[in-house]
C-alpha cells in the first residue's frame, strides 16, 4: 500500500502538522483498518500541553487518536473471524501505527469488535476508550479497579442490585458509559452530578438522581443522602477526578467504600478512615486489564447492539485530521458538554 496521511504532534508541546506515514502490513494476529472516524480525548490536549501523559508518548513525533472506528482493509496472518471489508471500532494504542488520527492503522485483533448496524462509525468512535477505562475501573481486579463481576452472563447481571452508586461527572464520557455499566450490574439507585442542562441526556441512560455539579460538598452530601436513605455508599466512581471531586468522593464514601479515580490521587485521606480507592489505567492492553479485555470483547458486540451500552451524542469536526487541534482547545477549555467530538481522516484536505 501507498503511505497515508498522519496527524503528527511533532515535538514536545510543539506543533501539529499533517505528514506522510508509512502504511504498514499488519502481522500475526493484526488488522489493518482505513479509519473513518476518531473520537478526540482530553488525554491528548495535555499531552500537547505538558509533553507527555504519565508514560505517553515515548518519543516524538507522535501520532495520537485513541477512539477509532473504520473498515478493515487486510488481515494479518492466524486472524480469524474478522474479513476484509468489516465494520470495526477499538482502542487505539499510543503507538504511529496503532493511533487513530490517520488514514490506515494497526490494530490488535484481540480488542476488536464488530459494529452493528445500528452505530454509525461516528457513534461506535465514542465508546472504545470510554468503555476500556469504565470497565477497567469497575471490574478489573483491586488494587486496579473495584472487583465488581462483569456483568455480562447471570452471574454479574443485576449483581448490585439495590446498592446505592454515586458517578462524579455523568456527562462526560467515561460518565455515560459508567451509567450504562452500573445500570447492567443492578446498582439502584445511581446517582450522578453534571450541568442541570444535561439531566435529561443522564436519565435517558439510566441515572436515576442528577445533582447539580455546582453544589457544595454539604448541598452534595444532603442530597445524596436524601436519595438513598439509610443505605451505605460503598462505591463512588469519580470520572472528573479534579481535586474538589475527588475529594467530595471520598468524603461521602461510607466506612469500607472504594473511590475509584481517573487521573494519580490528589485527594487528603482521613486518619483512620477505612475508605480504599483505584487509579485506573483504561489501556486494554496493560497486563493487568487483558483478561477483563478478552471477556468483555466476546461480547461488545451484542451490548452495542441490544442498546445495553449506547454512543455518546456526536460532533463531527470540519477539516479531517487539521480539525483535531481546534477539537483539542475546545476540551482544554471546557466547553463541551455531554459530546464527543469526531474527527473523520479522510476529509483532510
Ligand atoms: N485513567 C484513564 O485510563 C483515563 C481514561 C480516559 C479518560 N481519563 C480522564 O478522565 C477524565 C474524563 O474524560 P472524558 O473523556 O470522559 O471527558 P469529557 O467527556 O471531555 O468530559 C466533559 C464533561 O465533563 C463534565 N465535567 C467537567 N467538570 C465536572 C465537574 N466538576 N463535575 C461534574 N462534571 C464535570 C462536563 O459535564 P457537564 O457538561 O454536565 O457540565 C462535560 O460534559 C479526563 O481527565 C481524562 O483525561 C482517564
């Protein structure tokens, strides 16, 4: 194949710039896919920012772009199941060839599923990463998520049922798909904070309770409690993670809960409260998140399609790839809310 276009982030904090990149032959148990819509994440504003997110990248320049959907155009020797010609979606890597701003990529078959013929490519690019760090959090093993069962058999369906949960920023988009997860796993009720404006979206997908993310931690506190009676919160989900959410998360935790958090803890523990919490690494290939990875791909496919988990709302940016560093602002700068922006490849010009 002929090289392709690539966005790349040419040099720490430095500049984009769109590039040839060479298109590579997938191998052994790869996919080669042409990408037609990559949904933006605020992990690739701060590395833009501040030159690098916890260990990524590992060298410039770098292609970035994680929430990927498109075609597969070759398959990599032993692959089975998958043919030329699929519609797929999936976490890119970290990686110039496994990223997703660019025409063609790399992917490990392992984290791949089919789209169903209800989700646009638009729609299935919000959900890989989104998915990978909700149920990594949720459902990879402690001391790296809460150890809840997956809830996808009889086993893990419904397990919760009845328990109180509190999701820390329900209109972002680890929010929405944690919404999702907590309604399949039984949680009742589930509560979630976010803007007044994006109640109605939240319902929609299963929160029971939105409190205004402007609340203080007392306004927050009573109405939690309100909510949920006599019930202890055992497990807050923060998908924010900013300081003064962490924090509240941790302090309307019940004794024995478990906070899990999205970004390294910021938040000042009580002596001798007996609260636990999680940082999670949302990757599907960490060791540590490759079996929960495998179990779930099995069956993502079925969940997309029985409407079980549903995309976010979607914003598709004008220019292809010269369209991500606009996208990237808008995200740094807060101002988008309950969407997730998509880039499509090959609209670049
Ligand atoms: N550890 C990992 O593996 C991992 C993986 C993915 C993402 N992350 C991190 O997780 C965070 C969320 O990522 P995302 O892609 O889901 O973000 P996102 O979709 O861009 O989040 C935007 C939303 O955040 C909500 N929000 C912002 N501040 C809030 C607050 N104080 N309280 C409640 N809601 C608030 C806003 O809600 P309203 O519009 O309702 O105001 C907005 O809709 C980011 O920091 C990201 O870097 C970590």
């Amino acid at each position: 194949m002929p090289n392709h276009k690539a966005l790349f982030l040419q040099s720490k904090c430095g500049a984009w710039e769109v590039a040839e990149q060479e298109t590579r032959k997938p191998g052994p148990g790869e996919l080669l896919v042409r990408i037609e819509a990559c949904g933006l994440n605020p992990i690739e504003w701060k590395i833009h920012t501040y030159g690098s997110a916890g260990p990524v990248p590992k060298s410039y320049p770098t292609v970035l772009g994680s929430d990927i959907a498109g075609v597969v155009e070759e398959v990599g020797e032993g692959v089975s199941g998958f043919a030329k010609g699929d519609r797929v979606v999936y976490q890119g890597a970290f990686e110039n060839d496994k990223a997703g701003y660019q025409h063609y990529g790399i992917a490990n078959v392992e984290f791949v599923a089919k789209i169903p013929s209800n989700l646009s490519f638009d729609e299935a690019a919000t959900l890989p990463v989104a998915i990978a760090t909700v149920a990594t959090g949720f459902y990879g093993s402690k001391p790296h998520g809460a150890g809840l069962t997956l809830p996808v058999d009889e086993a893990g369906k419904g397990k919760y049922s009845g328990k109180p949960l509190l999701i820390i920023g329900g209109a972002s988009s680890l929010g929405q798909s944690a919404i999702q997860f907590a309604c399949l796993s039984g949680f009742f009720p589930i509560l979630t904070t976010a803007s007044p404006s994006n109640a109605g979206l939240l319902k929609s997908l299963g929160a029971t309770h939105v409190f205004d993310r402007n609340l203080s931690t007392a306004d927050l506190t009573a109405q939690v409690a309100e909510a949920i009676g006599d019930a202890p919160l055992e497990l807050v989900f923060d998908t924010i993670s900013a300081p003064p959410t962490q924090q509240a998360g941790y302090d309307l935790l019940s004794e024995g809960g478990h906070l899990i958090i999205v970004v390294p803890e910021m938040l000042k523990p009580v002596e001798g409260r007996n609260v636990t919490y999680s940082m999670v690494h949302g990757i599907w290939g960490t060791p540590f998140n490759v079996e929960i990875g495998r179990e779930l791909h099995k069956h993502m496919t079925a969940l997309l399609a029985d409407g079980s988990i549903k995309p976010n709302r979607v914003e598709v940016l004008p220019g292809g790839l010269r369209g991500v560093f606009g996208g990237l602002e808008r995200l740094k700068a807060g101002s988008v809310s309950g969407t997730k922006l998509i880039a499509h490849p090959h609209e670049t010009d």
